[in-house]
C-alpha cells in the first residue's frame, strides 16, 4: 500500500463575465494505491480539496482494476 500527500500551491484561475476575474489559491491532494499480492488487482482512491477565490471545491476518484 503507498499513501501520498500532496500540496498544491499557487495556481490561478480567470473567469470572464461582463469583466475578467482572475483569483488564485491553493489545496492538498491526497491518495491510497492498493496492488494485490498476485499482481492481477488494484485499487487507487485519491481526493483534492483546493480553495480558489473564497471558493472551495473537493473532488474522489476511486479506480479499481482487475485483470485476467
């Protein structure tokens, strides 16, 4: 099993209505990766949490592979 931390810094976003807002941030990624003994299984969940402008948004994303 490997876990792993990220942090993201820095980065920016524009957005362009009837004026261009542009507003920086930054968030941490965080992640768990499984492979199963015989090499045939694994499964990868990680989750981003980043806050943008007064805004915060989270994402999942869970991968699972088996093969045969």
């Amino acid at each position: 099993m490997v876990l792993n931390l990220a942090l993201r810094h820095d980065f920016c976003e524009s957005r362009e209505t009837s004026t261009r807002v542009s507003n920086c941030g930054m968030g941490a990624e965080f992640g768990i990766t499984h492979k199963s003994e015989d090499g045939l299984s694994s499964t990868n969940l990680r989750v981003v949490r980043d806050r943008v402008g007064g805004r915060t948004q989270t994402s999942a994303m869970l991968n699972l592979q088996r093969k045969f």
